[in-house]
C-alpha cells in the first residue's frame, strides 16, 4: 500500500463522519480533517505522520466540539517547503494563519508533544485566540531526551523503515501492541515522501528548545497538561514543573502511559480530555 491508503485505512475506522479539506495559508497548503459541531477544538501533532495521530480521540471529541485536525506544516498531505527554517516562531505563524483562513477567532487549542510547544508558544504571543489550553506530553519544557529514545528518534527521522519505527514505538509508547499498524507504516511513508524530513532536519530541534519559566508564568488561559506515566522520552518531571509555573494550570497524570497517551490508553485520556474542554 501507499501513503495514501495508510492514512485512508486509519480515517475510515473512525465511528463519525470525516471530512478532508485543504486550504491555502500564505502559500502552504495545508491539509486538514474536520468532524462536528460545537466549539472549535484544535488538535496540534507531533513531530511525526500527521494529523491522523489524533485518531484515538477525534470521534469522541466529536460527539461535543468542531474538531480540527491540519497536517503541520512540514508533515502528513501539507506542504513540506525546502526554505523555512521550522523553528517555533514559523509553526505559530502558520497556526495564526490557519486559524484566520479557517475564521476562527478563538478556539481551544490541544498540541501533542512538539505541537504542545506550538501551542505555548501561540498563547504567549496570541492568549486572545485560545479559549482553554492543552499540553500532552509536551515539549518546549526543558525536558532531556535520554540516550536510547534519542537513538530512536534519530533513526526514525533519517532513516525511516519497519526496523527504525519498530525500535522508535518502544520508546514513545509504553504498549506499542495498541497502536493501528497503519499508523506506523503512515509514519514511515511521510518520512519517505518529498520534503518528508525536512522538519527535523532543517528544524535542528528549534520548536522544541526550552520556554522561559517568565513566559510560562505569563499564562493565564485555563491549562491543562496531560502526561503518560511511563514516557520514556520527556520526564514527568517538566509536566510537573510546568504546572508549577503556569497560573491556571493542572496536571492529570495517566497510568500505564508513554509519550502518546492517547494511544496507550485512550479511554481514560480521552475522559479526562472532554471532562476539562467541556468544564466538568
């Protein structure tokens, strides 16, 4: 199978109605999947596949919210340019203008480890724009990458293969038995297309350097910061420093977790998620 057919096998398995949509945002266009009604929810990736990372949540997220879903730039069907520099600064830039194409003048917004990162950084510069905010797992935390997760990643983002996401999965998940094969082989095949690798390699970690504790102590959004137990690539303890800093912040710590909690165990990520996005 190709690409396409990964990524088709894991939206179809979704119990909603997808749609999959494209816009233009300055000259990027961006792929995005859209499913609900209700408030904006805006689900934020991370560095790796695509938007379909969320397909343990999107369905139930759905039943309450407008869920949308953008490849970031640089990954899953959006464009993946030679020339950014895809610090943190360009990503958030490309956010502002998704939203404003999409005329969304605020919403909550939910980032997934690099794309936790993202979504600091856009509250700091835009707190008017976000209504509540989610950080799973995030970086931008100042958490160090222990040796043998590092490895993993380095494989996987230079050369990407079974083997190297076979050996990755082990440090991102804590059962890597429970993710969707297709959304592995997805992983893979982005890596592998035009530009693929792009991101991490022009990126040089940028959208995941350290956030001042000054600029997280300037945080007043209702936040909620979500982390595996067991991550083997970001400590616990950056989450719980960051609910320390950050005013309006609390922590829920997941059990028998890694680094994609929402797929080591969805059922209670994803309880925990809607109870605080519909104020519960």
């Amino acid at each position: 199978m190709n690409k396409e057919a990964y990524r088709k096998n894991i939206i179809e398995k979704l119990k909603v109605n997808i749609e999959q949509r494209k816009v233009v945002v300055d000259t990027i266009k961006t792929s995005y999947l859209l499913a609900g009604n209700g408030y904006p929810v805006v689900l934020l990736h991370g560095g790796g596949a695509g938007g379909v990372t969320w397909y343990p949540s999107i369905d139930v997220l759905a039943k309450y919210f407008q869920v949308i879903v953008p490849d970031i730039v640089g990954y899953g069907e959006s464009d993946k340019p030679e020339d950014a520099n895809y610090s943190r600064p360009y990503f958030v830039k490309w956010l502002k203008g998704f939203l404003n194409e999409l005329k969304i003048a605020k919403a909550n917004i939910v980032g997934l480890s690099q794309g936790g990162a993202i979504a600091l950084q856009f509250v700091i510069d835009n707190p008017e724009r976000v209504n509540k905010l989610v950080m799973v797992n995030s970086a931008g935390l100042g958490a160090k990458v222990s040796f043998w997760a590092m490895i993993g990643v380095l494989w996987m983002n230079n050369a990407p293969s079974e083997a190297a996401n076979s050996f990755n999965s082990k440090y991102i998940l804590h059962s890597p038995e429970k993710r969707d094969p297709n959304h592995g082989l997805y992983s893979i095949a982005v890596l592998k297309s035009k530009g693929g690798k792009n991101a991490f390699r022009k990126g040089r970690g940028a959208a995941v350097s350290k956030i001042s504790e000054e600029s997280l102590s300037q945080i007043e959004n209702e936040t909620l910061i979500i982390w595996g137990a067991e991550d083997k690539l970001f400590s616990i303890k950056s989450g719980e420093a960051a609910a320390e800093t950050i005013p309006n912040a609390k922590l829920k710590v997941i059990p028998n977790a890694g680094h994609l909690p929402l797929i080591d165990n969805p059922k209670i990520f994803n309880t925990i998620l809607t109870e605080f996005l519909r104020g519960f």
